[in-house]
C-alpha cells in the first residue's frame, strides 16, 4: 500500500509539472506577440498621410547675377514665390460673391449659376453654365458657353475663345472678375 501511494504522489506531482510548464510556455508565447504588436504600433505613422498637414512654403535664397563675378561676395535674394492663376472679384454686382474674394483656377474652371460648376455665381443674369476658363497650349482662354446674357472680356463680348492676360477684367452676369496669372 505504500508504494502505491507513493507511486500516486508521484503522479500527482507529475500533473502538477506539466500543467506548470503548459503555463511557462503560454505567458513565453504571449509576451512575444505583444512584445511584436508593440514594436509594430511604434513603427507605424500616427498620422494619415493625406491628413499630414502641408508646410508652408519658404521663401528659397537664389544667388544674385552679382555672385558670378569674380571678387564679389554672394547676395543672396528670395525667390520668388509662386501663385496660382486667379479671378479677383472686383464688383459682387447682385451675386452671391464677396467683393475682394479670390478664386484659385486649375487647369479648367467652369463658371455659371448651377451648382455643378467649379465657380458657382448666384445671380439671376448668370446662366447656368456661363462660362468656361481654360488652359490650351500655355494660354488660360477664356469661353462664353451659349450663355443668355453674354461674356465679357474688357467690356467686350466674347464671341470667340479669348486669351486672358494679367489684369484682364471678365464680366459674368452682374459680377465683374479681374484676371491674375501668377507665376507658374
């Protein structure tokens, strides 16, 4: 009887064991895949790249044509910095617009009274789709899209695709833009 006991004791403390090397290897297991998720979680960006915000622009410093002569000191001016082509309203007139107000143009901007245009004129002498302003061949042209009330450019009717120089004045509806090409 004796050894039997024994031999039970044995058992029991063989159960004992094993099941505390299951744990030993479970808590091993774990702590490396958290040790992992941790390291990957530090590793990642914390911020979206398309919500990064965008640095302002800084001024670069060009040489002067001064700086190439021989035994002159470099100065150094600012470049310049560039802008996008725009349309400043000039006169609101009865639109919806702000008189001072800046439009930023793209490649081709439409102008009109619907909603779906990129320049949306709430005004009862804009047409729906009034006008269209447009890149072709290094020229911003501007277009009268059929429009009841007519385009204009320099006080004068577009009948024809315009090109648009800086300072140019365009007449949509009771609104009157002024033209900027910036420096692209």
């Amino acid at each position: 009887m004796a050894l039997g006991m024994a031999f039970g004791i044995i058992i029991l403390v063989a159960k004992y064991l094993f099941l505390g090397l299951i744990y030993l290897f479970l808590y091993w297991a774990f702590k490396g895949l958290f040790a992992q998720m941790g390291s990957e979680a530090r590793s990642a960006p914390q911020v979206p790249a398309a919500a990064a915000p965008v640095p302002a622009a800084q001024p670069t410093l060009v040489p002067s044509p001064a700086a190439t002569l021989p035994g002159t000191v470099p100065a150094f001016a600012p470049a310049p910095v560039r802008t996008r082509a725009s349309l400043l309203v000039g006169d609101a007139g009865e639109s919806s617009l702000s008189q001072g107000e800046t439009i930023e143009l793209t490649a081709a901007v439409t102008i009109g009274r619907a909603d779906d245009n990129g320049v949306v004129v709430k005004d009862k002498f804009c047409s729906g789709h009034h006008a269209l302003i447009f890149l072709q061949g290094g020229q911003r042209l501007l277009r009268d899209r059929g429009s009841t009330n007519g385009t204009f450019h320099n006080g004068q009717r577009v009948t024809t695709d315009v090109a648009l120089r800086d300072g140019d004045r365009v007449g949509i509806g009771t609104a009157v833009f002024e033209y900027h090409a910036g420096t692209q």
